[in-house]
C-alpha cells in the first residue's frame, strides 16, 4: 500500500520502518525543517548533545532498544548519579550526592554533611518505599493515582519530595501539580526498577545516528506541516500548508493530538477528534547552556543529575550535565540541559531554549487508549493514530515504539525485532 505518516517523531519513524520493511511504500511529512526526533540535537565543540538526552533502562525501553539494535545501533552504559542541593535566597547548598557500591552496586550516600543530616531518614525513606511498592504489587487495588499511593503509605518526606519526585519529574513534566494524578502503577514499576540497579544505556552517535537508520531508503518531507486529511472514496488526500497535496491507500498520524482538529476533516474524523483531544499534554523549556550555577557549588559534588529545591519543594528543575554522559563531549567545556529552569541562566550561556512538548497521563488515559485501539479496528478504516501519548505506561520513547507496534499489528507487518538484547559496548571516555 501507499501509506503517509503524519510526523517525524519516535513513533512515527518506527511505524514508517517497520511498514516500509514490511513491503509497503511510504512517505513521511515533517513539520519541522529536518528530522523531528533529532530536530532539537546541536553540535558543539565537535560533540553532540542529544536535546532531550535520551537514556533508557534495559528492562523498561525493551522494544526500543530491540529495534535500535535490530537496526545495528551499539549501546553504551552512563552512570546517572545525582546531587540534590537547596536553593535558598543568596546561595545553594548541596545536601545529597549519589553513587553505589563497587561490589553489589548498592546505592550510597556520598556528601558527609546530608549523611550526617538526612542519611538515616533517607535509608528508612528508601526502606518504606521498597516496603510500599511491595505491598502494591502484592494488593487487588491498584488502580489508583499516584497522590492517593502516598497518602496510603508513610514515607520520609525529605526521601520521598527531596529524592524520589524529582526523578519522577524527570520522566514525566516538572509541573508537580499534575504527577499526583498519573497512574501509580507504571511510576511505581519505574521506581522499583531503577532501585535495583541497571545501568541506563544510552546510543552511540545519539539520536540522530538512530534516526540515519530508521528513515534509511524512505521518502521524507521535511518543512511539510499537513493542513488537511480528508476521506475521498478508497483513498486519504492529504494536503500540506505549502499546498502540496497527495493521495494514500492509509494515513497513520503521529503527532500529539493537541491540533489535531486544525488537519482532520472535521464532520469524517468529528468522533475521532473527540475522543482524542481527551489526551493531554503539557509544554515546557529546555534550556541547553553553559552556566554552571545549576550545579553543585562545589565541582567535586556534581554528578549527572543535578536537582535543585527549595525547602518546601515549591520551586525545582533539574539539569543533565551532558559531558558526562556522552563520550563527544569529554574532554570539552562543561555544557547543560535545565528542564523548566526556576533559577537564573545567563542569557549569554545559553546556547539555545527549545520548547517541548510532553503527554500527561492521568487516571483515564488507560480507557482513552482502549477506546482508540477499538476505533482502529472498525471495518474501513483508512486513518490511524500513534504516539508515545496512545501507550498505559510512561509517555517516553518506549510507549511510542509500543504505539508503532500496534499499528504493525494492525497491517500484519513483522517486527522482527523483538526480543533482541541489546549490543552494549562501554564507552573508555566516560571513564567506565
Ligand atoms: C525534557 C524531556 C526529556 C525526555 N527524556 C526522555 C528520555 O530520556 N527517554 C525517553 O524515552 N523519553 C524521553 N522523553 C520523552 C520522549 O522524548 C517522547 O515521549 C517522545 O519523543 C515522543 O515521541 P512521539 O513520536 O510520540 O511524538 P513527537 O516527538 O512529539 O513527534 C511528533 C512529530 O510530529 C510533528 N508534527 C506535528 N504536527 C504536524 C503536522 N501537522 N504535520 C507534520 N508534522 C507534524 C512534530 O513536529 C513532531 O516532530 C523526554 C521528553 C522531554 C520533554
């Protein structure tokens, strides 16, 4: 078939890989004037950082990390410690840095004042999460939100808002007002499986490297917005805002549903665009600089991750230090990702500030997503809908690589991938 994929993200070139693969003829339309996955990816010093940065963990990016190999990628392991510091008026003062143990990879506490201040709350914190999540997956009940898990289960405040959610941030949005409504069971599962110690793996040559093979032999059009989808009899006419148009046997749309009404034909796709502007989604800013106020005071505290709060836990962002997790970059002047920055970055540091745009998962997503797999197989069907949002579990590269698997089943394409481990290589710059 003829088929065109609306959007250049993770889920649309996975679904675009796997359908050409499978034999069929495909064309993708990109908004953006390149690639949409690694659009925001920059050069610098010769390095590349990857903006996101994108690590996943063996267990939890199973399929991701199965194509990326399938497609001949090498993996590499990072260290992802972190140091938490509390932002007061006129200074920072670091209070947490992490690493683990050489034998038995056990996590550790590092920094000798929190040690002495936090670290037998922090221990017993670690403890009562361990003991919750447990008695979580042991329990009938867990359909729940994340706020009601934690007002089920005491947990050290200091471990659980000073340490545990800005992890979560980091994988879900920074707005600490909508985590409490996501599901606690995918979050949970996350956390139970980073406390037990994997290394996250990251790509060889970055994004972009990954995306070279993804879109190799097809047709991509970048600067391409579509502006209209429209059923004419057996075929989907699709109209791009340079008034370019095209006729396809299908149309698989890959972008957040957020304008998904500017495109759709309003009266063909009228329960379509109901039931999917349901989705959420939230916006924020990465920053990508070289200020190096987002780290501890101290150079010896800085880790990879560094979180900043204030004592109440109303203000936080978090910042990737980039030289330590990518090899390009060792060696070369210290550079940042912030998420969402609440403090002041220079604004001649700053390299460039790219808006991104994130899935929120809340208690009805799971039933959302039922609805839309139930539409995908009405008879005559001609337009489909992917993305890392049309997954039950985090709204991250894997969910989108699960959501193209889905439309695989759909077309009864093989996924030869599957199951695959991953070729890991370590990395001798990041000193592992
Ligand atoms: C700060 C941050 C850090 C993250 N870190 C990680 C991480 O470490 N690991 C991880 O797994 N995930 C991470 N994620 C999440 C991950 O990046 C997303 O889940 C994933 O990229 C979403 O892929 P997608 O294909 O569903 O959507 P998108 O990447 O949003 O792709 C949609 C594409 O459609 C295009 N488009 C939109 N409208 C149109 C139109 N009308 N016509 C043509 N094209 C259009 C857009 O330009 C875009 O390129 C992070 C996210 C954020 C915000």
């Amino acid at each position: 078939m003829d088929i065109a994929i609306i959007g250049s993200g993770m889920a649309g070139l996975a679904t675009a890989r796997i359908l050409k693969d499978a034999g069929h003829t495909v064309t993708i339309f990109e908004a953006l004037s390149g690639r949409g996955m690694d659009s925001h990816s920059i050069q610098f010093e010769g390095g590349i950082i990857d903006a996101p940065l994108r690590v996943m963990n063996p267990h939890l990016w199973k399929n991701t990390l199965s194509l990326a190999t399938h497609l001949g990628m090498t993996m590499f392991p990072v260290r992802t410690y972190m140091a938490c510091s509390w932002l007061f008026e006129d200074r920072t003062e670091t209070w947490l840095t992490t690493s683990r143990t050489r034998i038995g990879n056990f996590p550790i506490i590092n920094n000798r004042k929190g040690l002495k201040q936090y670290g037998w709350r922090l221990v017993k914190g670690m403890l009562q999460l361990k003991t919750a999540i447990q008695q979580f997956f042991k329990s009938e009940q867990q359909e729940i939100t994340l706020a009601e898990f934690i007002n089920q289960h005491h947990i050290e405040e200091v471990f659980w808002h000073g340490a545990v959610m800005p992890v979560l941030y980091t994988v879900c949005t920074c707005n600490p007002k909508t985590i409490g409504d996501w599901p606690a069971k995918p979050l949970l599962v996350f956390l139970r499986q980073l406390t037990d110690g994997d290394a996250l793996l990251r790509m060889q040559g970055g994004t972009p490297a990954f995306v070279d093979r993804l879109i190799d032999g097809i047709d991509i059009r970048s600067g391409a917005a579509i502006t209209g989808v429209e059923q004419q009899g057996e075929q989907v006419h699709v109209e791009t805002a340079q008034g370019s148009q095209g006729v396809f046997d299908r149309v698989i749309v890959a972008t957040p549903t957020s304008n998904i009404e500017e495109f759709l034909h309003p009266e063909q796709f009228a329960e379509d665009i109901a039931l999917l502007k349901q989705f959420r989604f939230e916006q924020g800013d990465l920053v990508i600089h070289t200020d190096t106020t987002v780290m501890p005071p101290r150079r010896k505290d800085w880790s990879v991750l560094s979180y900043m709060m204030d004592r109440k836990f109303t203000r936080q962002q978090f910042t990737v230090w980039m030289n330590a997790v990518e090899p390009s970059l060792v060696g070369k002047n210290p550079v940042f990702q912030t998420w969402r920055p609440v403090t002041d970055i220079d604004p001649k540091k700053i390299i460039s500030t790219v808006k991104l745009t994130r899935a929120v998962v809340d208690s009805s997503t799971v039933a959302l997503n039922k609805e839309l797999q139930q539409r995908h197989r009405m008879p005559d069907r001609k337009v489909f809908f992917c993305g890392s949002w049309s997954c039950d579990g985090l709204p991250i590269l894997e969910s989108a690589v699960t959501s193209a698997m889905n439309i695989a089943e759909i077309f009864n394409a093989p996924l030869p991938f599957v199951g695959l481990k991953p070729h890991i290589e370590i990395a001798p710059q990041l000193g592992y």
